[in-house]
C-alpha cells in the first residue's frame, strides 16, 4: 500500500484512510426499529397480547374509511386510478397479525391494508410504537406536550427500494390496477391529527407519463401522485396500552387517555408557564444579527413555498373570496383589517376538508411581529446550537425555537418544523439512516431536543398555536453562504405563508454553520 515518506502527511494520510474506512462501514448504516440481531428478544407484553387473543384467528382487523373520487381536497395530486372505481384502491379493510417475539421496547406486528377487489399492501415488521407519542415531560409541561403530540401529524415512510413493503394482487385484478400498483414507490403509515389513536394510510406512485406537457408549466409539479389514502381509528384503550408502552418513565395517571379531548386539553394547557430553562442548557450569548427584511414592512410578495400549499390553494381551501389570486397578494395585503378574518377550510373528523364549516382567524397580530434574535445554547459540542426568539414591542406573543442545530439547515431547502416539544421535521423514514450526527426524534440526545412554542410575552404561559391559526415554522438559507436566515410561519393546515423574516448572521457565526454542516453531509 502506498504511504507518504513525509511524517505529517503520513499522519494526515492515516487519519483519512481511516475516516474513509469507517465511512465505508458505516455510511450506509440504517437503523431498523424491528431488527432483534444482538437484541434481548421478549414475548409480546401481556396487555397487548390480550387484545389479539380476543380476536379472530389472533389478527386484529379495523374498518377504514377512504375519500371517493369525487373528493376535491385531498393534498396530493391524484393517480388516474385513484378511486375510479368503488372497490379497487378503497383500503378500507387493515389487518394487524403480532409477533410473538420481539426486541425489548416495541410493539412488533405485521400490517396488511387490503381493498374491496382483494389487492393488499403488506407492511412486516413494523414497530407500533415507532409512531405513538413519546412524551419528554414528568410535569407542569406534560399537557401541552400531549396535546401538541397527539395532534399534529407525524408518520413514516416505507420505501420500496428497501423492501419495506410488498404488494400482492389477485388474478382477477385490472391490468390498469395492477400497472398502478406497479407505480407505487411509497407507502406511509402516519399518526394523524384528528383524535386519539386515528391514523392514516397513503399509497404514492410515480408517474412521468405527462413529464414533456408538463415541462413548459409555469408551476411544475413533481410527478408523486396519491393512490389510496384511507384512516381508521385504533381501540382506545389498546391505544392508551401502547402509550403506556412507549412512556413507562411518565406518570399518565391523572391523564384522561381515553378521551383526548382537544379542547379540554387546550384548557388545561394554557395555565401553564413554560419553563424554557427545563427545555434546553442555559444561553451561553446572543448574537449580534441584522434585522434585513419583515415581509409585512417591505410587502413582500406570497409566494407558496412548496408542492403542498399550491395544492391546497389550487383545491380552494382558502376560502376568503375578496382575495381573488393569491399571486397578487402581500405579507401586508393578507393582513389588511377589511380582509380580516382568515378563513380556511376545516380538516373535520372523518378526515376530510369541509369548506361548508370554514374556520377564522384574527391573523391582525403578526404585523407587530419584527424581531428575530439568535442566542448560542451553552454546549460543548457546538455554538451553532441554537435558541430563536420572534417577537416584537407591541406583539402579544413570543414565539420560541429551542435547540435547533443551524447547520442542519440546507440553503434553498426547507427546514419544516410543527410546533411542540421534541419536534423534527415532518417527514421520516420508517428506518433512518444514522451515520452521523442527524438523529432520529427517538434517539435524540436530550440536550438536542428541539422545541416550538408560542408563549404569551406577558405572562410566558402556553398559547394554542392551532386557535392563533398557525401549524408550521419554514426555516432555510437562501443561498449557499448560509450568512441569511429566512423563516416563515405557516397557517392553519399548512395551506399558506402568512409572516417572513430574514435576520444577517454574523460572520463568526456563519464561518462556524459552514464548517459544522460538514458533519452532516457525509
């Protein structure tokens, strides 16, 4: 093997074939939420193996509802099969079969989704408890966390490149049916947003068959489309067990998680004083940054940010008719007193949005929102972990970001964070790659945790985002220096940019995100 005479480049030669080695070994690593090699393997808890006992054959089986096609608001763009018919991709039938063994810590059972013309999509060895609610908090702040957790919507993807599903269909099963299914590339299994133990199904496929027309499109969409898309609702109280599961460490007792009743929950919540000190270290220093831009003083435009919102803008759950093209909006348009209040299509029980029983929002106070301050979290890995504060003299609110590592954020990518405790990005692998620092919510050191709360200035207790009409926080770079951070809230279901703010890093800041964002890169 070739080695350098000189000895420092020697050193230094050693130093990358090994960086490179390790690399090779591990870069590649996924963690498998089911995988039991060099795992103490357990029977099924008792109060979970009872709930199969009691069924058919030991396979529970739930009753799932599915949008028909003439349903106009679903989020994706849909496949050309998608509902066509009454039976064929309506998954309303989910199956649940348990493991007999399984790792310490899960709940291991295989799920199969079937239609009313018998194609089933199976999904084996999957890890209930991946997509139960973990809960951080012991005490004063264990209520806003539930609600928070409980309902925002946070699911995984399963890949078909790793074999994370299969697909089985009938002979008696269309040649179109069975060409979509063939298109299918996704499938996702998500702890929806709607009430206690109501999830959701979606099945995506790829389709580039229009590619060329759509090419020369003024918007041009990516090709995923949706397939199937259904939810059913989990037994209460085989759901309060696998929360039980997920939280031996947290006292649920005076909890009602039967009920999960939002606004009760909500109520209860907003006595609390939230103790950011509890959240995260204390603040080392705050940077020097320069306010550049608030969207609402310079009228910047409303652009949508993603594939999302042009759907939900497109399918018309923005519902104020005064604001005929949201093209020709501004940040300070959208908050005209004579267009007030916001109305926005509700996303109801069953799982579908109603624009017959829109929702309204005095969205007047983001206007008083005009400063951005970035405080360095006192840890020894990093100064780039990072506290955000927006707020403003005459606003009402304060909103906070705790721990949020700003070398994970990619220029021109969004960083998309909902808000509560614990947060991460909304999408996830079912089995997420960790070569590197960039962890999964489940294995995230405590001192990285990341949270996003709005808290009332005055007092510091807890405000109800969902009430105040917001759901997410966009956080990006807009070019490759990283020197300018740009944030965005989101309203109500993610359908529309409602403030912006862009805040001028200081040099030693941004010199040590470019250096950090290494780490995650390879």
């Amino acid at each position: 093997m070739f080695t350098p005479r000189n000895k420092k480049a020697r050193i230094l030669f050693f130093k990358t074939f090994s960086f490179l080695l390790i690399f090779i070994l591990t870069g590649c690593y996924s963690y498998k939420w089911a995988n039991s090699n060099g795992t103490l393997l357990s029977e099924a808890p008792n109060a979970i193996k009872t709930y199969f006992d009691a069924s058919p054959n030991g396979i529970m089986t739930i009753n799932a509802i599915s949008p028909s096609e003439d349903y106009a608001f679903d989020a994706w763009e849909k496949d050309r099969v998608y509902a066509k018919d009454s039976l064929a991709m309506h998954f309303n039938t989910v199956e649940l079969k348990l493991h007999n063994t399984m790792p310490e810590g899960t709940v291991i059972v295989d799920f199969t989704f079937m239609d009313g013309k018998g194609n089933k999509v199976i999904v084996s060895d999957f890890d209930l408890l991946r997509i139960v609610p973990k809960f951080n908090s012991n005490g004063q702040h264990l209520y806003p966390e539930l609600l928070l957790e409980e309902f925002n919507r946070y699911g995984v993807s399963l890949r078909k490149e790793f074999n994370e599903f299969s697909i089985i269909t009938p002979e008696t099963t269309s040649i179109e049916d069975k060409n979509a299914l063939n298109r299918v590339y996704r499938t996702g299994i998500t702890n929806g947003c709607l009430s206690g133990g109501k999830w959701e199904f979606n099945l995506n496929t790829e389709d580039f068959s229009d590619f060329d027309s759509r090419l020369h499109n003024n918007i041009n969409f990516n090709q995923s489309k949706i397939l199937a898309h259904s939810w059913f609702l989990l037994d209460k109280s085989f759901y309060k067990h696998l929360i039980a599961l997920k939280n031996p460490n947290i006292d649920l007792k005076d909890v009602d998680l039967t009920g999960f009743n939002y606004d009760t929950l909500s109520e209860q919540s907003q006595n609390i004083v939230i103790d950011f000190d509890a959240l995260r270290n204390p603040i080392k220093k705050v940077w020097k940054t320069e306010m550049l831009e608030i969207g609402y003083k310079s009228e910047r435009p409303i652009e949508l940010l993603d594939m999302e919102e042009h759907y939900k803008i497109e399918y018309g759950l923005f519902l104020n008719n005064n604001l005929a093209s949201i093209s020709k909006e501004t940040y300070k348009s959208i908050l005209d007193p004579e267009k007030q209040p916001i109305k926005l299509a509700q996303f109801r029980d069953e799982g579908f949005y109603s624009n017959k029983t829109p929702l309204t929002f005095d969205m007047n106070w983001l206007k008083h929102l005009d400063n951005i301050s970035i405080s360095a979290i006192d840890i020894k890995d990093t100064e780039c972990l990072s506290e955000i504060q927006i707020t403003g003299k005459w606003a009402p609110f304060t909103l906070t970001i705790t721990n949020v590592d700003l070398a994970m954020i990619q220029e021109q990518k969004l960083y998309g964070l909902h808000y509560g405790f614990n947060v991460y990005p909304k999408g996830r692998r079912y089995n997420p790659a960790q070569p590197t620092i960039t962890f999964d919510s489940d294995l995230m050191p405590k001192a990285y945790e990341q949270s996003l709360l709005l808290t009332d200035k005055h007092t510091g207790k807890w405000v109800d985002n969902f009430k105040k009409g917001l759901s997410k926080v966009y956080l990006t770079y807009p070019t490759l220096e990283k020197d300018v951070l740009d944030i965005y809230l989101i309203s109500y279901e993610r359908i529309l940019p409602l403030w912006m703010g862009r805040v001028k890093l200081p040099n030693e800041l941004r010199e040590k995100i470019r250096i950090r964002n290494q780490l995650y890169n390879y």
